[in-house]
C-alpha cells in the first residue's frame, strides 16, 4: 500500500530546506523545520521572512495573506528527537559534505518511527552513497529541488535499487501535491538529469571567463540570443549562490580545481557570493 503523507520535517534550513519547507507548508502540509543550533533557527526565521514576501508577490497561491499564515505554520526545533516524531516524511537538506550526512542519518534512525521515509535533497552524492547509515534502504531516496522551487519547479526522484516502490510511488505523489514536476530517475545517476547537464555547462563557462576568453555579461549574452534561453549561465551561478559551484569544482579534477580558485578568489573572498549577498556576478541593489 503507497503510504500516506502529512507530517514532513525538513533537516536543514539553509538555501533549500527553508524552500522546501515553505513549498510544502504552502499546499496544507504540517512542516517542521529543524537546524542544529538556536543560531541557526534565527537565520531561519530571515530566510522565512524573506521567502513570505517573495511567495506573496510571485505565486499567485500565496497571495491575500496565505504567505504570511504559510509563515507562522511552520514549526522550528533544534530538538531532533522531537522535529520527527510524527513524520510521514523527512527531508534532509543539510551541507553536501557525506560525513554529515551519514552522521545525521545514523541520529535520525535512532529517533524516527519506523515507517518514516528519508528524502535526500544531495545534489551530488548517490543515495547509494547514504542509503547503509539510514538503517531503512527500502524506505530511502533521493528527492532532488532546484533553487527557487516555487519557480523552477522540477523534483528529481532517484531511488538505490533497495528502494520499495511504493515510497518511489508515494514520494512521487508528494512531489505532485506540493506543486513539483516530478522528474522519475529509473536507476541512479550522479547529478540527475538537472545536474548532467548543468554541471558541465557552468564548468564551461567558468572556464571561458576564468580563462580570459570572454567576460562573463558576454557568455551570457551569447548564450541567450543564440539559444532563446531566459538565463545565462553567470546568471545561473548567481541564483545557485557561488558556495555549491565551489564545492563540486573542487572535488573534481585539476582543471574544475583552478575554477575553484578562480570562484574563491575573485568572487567569495570579496563577499560576492550570488544573489543572496547581493552581488555575485552582477549586482542585486534590491535583495537583502
Ligand atoms: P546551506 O548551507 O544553505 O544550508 C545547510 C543547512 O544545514 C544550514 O542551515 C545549516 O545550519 C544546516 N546544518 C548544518 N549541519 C547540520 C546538521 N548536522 N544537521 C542538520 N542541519 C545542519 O545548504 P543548501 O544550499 O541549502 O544545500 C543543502 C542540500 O541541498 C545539499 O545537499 C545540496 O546539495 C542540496 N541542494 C542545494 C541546491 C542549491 O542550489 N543551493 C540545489 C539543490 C540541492
């Protein structure tokens, strides 16, 4: 039987799990939001705030006040025991390093009920990689977001082969209910289909501007009259945030790894970390 859904946590209220959280309290979920420390729940009180206003003017669901109701609706803990009790589902969006996320899926299956399902949101570990230190195989996946969900509304659903169908089917249907298109992955495939693509388009193009070949305005001004595309890929890197690109090209090889530096020196040293800073690429005099 394709188990029910009404209770989601969301571990991690960063970037993501905050967009997460808020997606889904939106269309009628109970949500609770946890994080590691009181500090961390602060932040995710702004980034909370925030989101209410960017849902009230850009999705027409969240409009006369249901952002702000959306808001309150949502519960913070650092209590991990607690944040999970009830849930149906668990959401993990925490920092992509696989030590954390072993070492938070080993606490959660200590304290979750059993039939709780664990969704990882990772953008590049295989939940093959995760799937041992969650104690229930059958009952883990991945389920992958874009930035700016209400937007680009794409759910990436990639199971290991322990995977039971029925959470696949049921995570699936989730995806659906919160206003996601879901994407079904039939076997696992580093980066998705998402990531497949744009991993190395942005690694070609950081490699054009890092190598002096082309100012970044115009790669992206080339990439989007030649194509129709909406965004250039600077742009995109903007609206990632530079952090996450930082981090895959510095696992890679040599030549991801000069990109690394060249992100890190000329961008994130200088606090120019994306559209959340207010300047990463270009500058962004309106975010907070
Ligand atoms: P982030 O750094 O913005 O947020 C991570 C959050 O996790 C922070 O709030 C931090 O306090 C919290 N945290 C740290 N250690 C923790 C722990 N042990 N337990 C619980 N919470 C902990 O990161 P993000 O960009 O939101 O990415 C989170 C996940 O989402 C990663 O797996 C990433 O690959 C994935 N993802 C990110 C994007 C993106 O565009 N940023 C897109 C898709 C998927």
């Amino acid at each position: 039987m394709t188990p029910t859904i009404r209770n989601v946590t969301i571990l991690g209220t960063g970037v993501l799990g905050s967009q997460i959280a808020f997606q889904t309290a939106l269309h009628g979920f109970n949500v609770t939001a946890y994080d590691i420390s009181d500090e961390a729940l602060e932040e995710a009180r702004g980034r909370f705030k925030t989101l209410s206003g960017t849902y009230a003017e850009e999705v027409p669901l969240a409009a006369d006040g249901k952002a702000e109701e959306t808001r309150k609706a949502i519960t913070l803990t650092s209590d991990l025991a607690d944040a999970v009790k009830d849930a149906d589902l668990i959401v993990e969006a925490v920092p992509e390093v696989l030590k954390i996320k072993k070492e938070t899926y080993q606490k959660l299956a200590e304290v979750a009920p059993e039939e709780t399902i664990f969704a990882t949101n990772s953008s590049t570990l295989l939940p093959s990689d995760i799937k041992d230190s969650t104690g229930r195989p059958g009952k883990f996946l991945a389920l992958h977001f874009a930035n700016r969900i209400w937007q680009f509304n794409t759910a990436e659903v990639m199971g290991t082969p322990d995977t039971d169908s029925d959470v696949f089917d049921a995570v699936v249907q989730f995806a659906k209910d919160i206003g996601m298109v879901p994407i079904e992955l039939h076997k696992e495939k580093a980066g998705y289909v998402l990531n497949s693509l744009l991993v190395p388009f942005l690694n070609a193009a950081a490699g054009l501007a890092a190598g002096g070949y082309a100012e970044p305005e115009a790669v992206d001004t080339t990439w989007k009259i030649a194509t129709g595309a909406p965004l250039g890929p600077f742009q995109i890197f903007d609206i990632i945030g530079l952090t996450t690109p930082y981090n895959i090209f510095s696992h890679g090889g040599p030549e991801e790894q000069k990109l690394a530096e060249w992100l890190k020196t000329e961008y994130i040293d200088k606090g120019k970390m994306g559209v959340a800073s207010g300047e990463g690429f270009y500058t962004y005099p309106d975010s907070e």
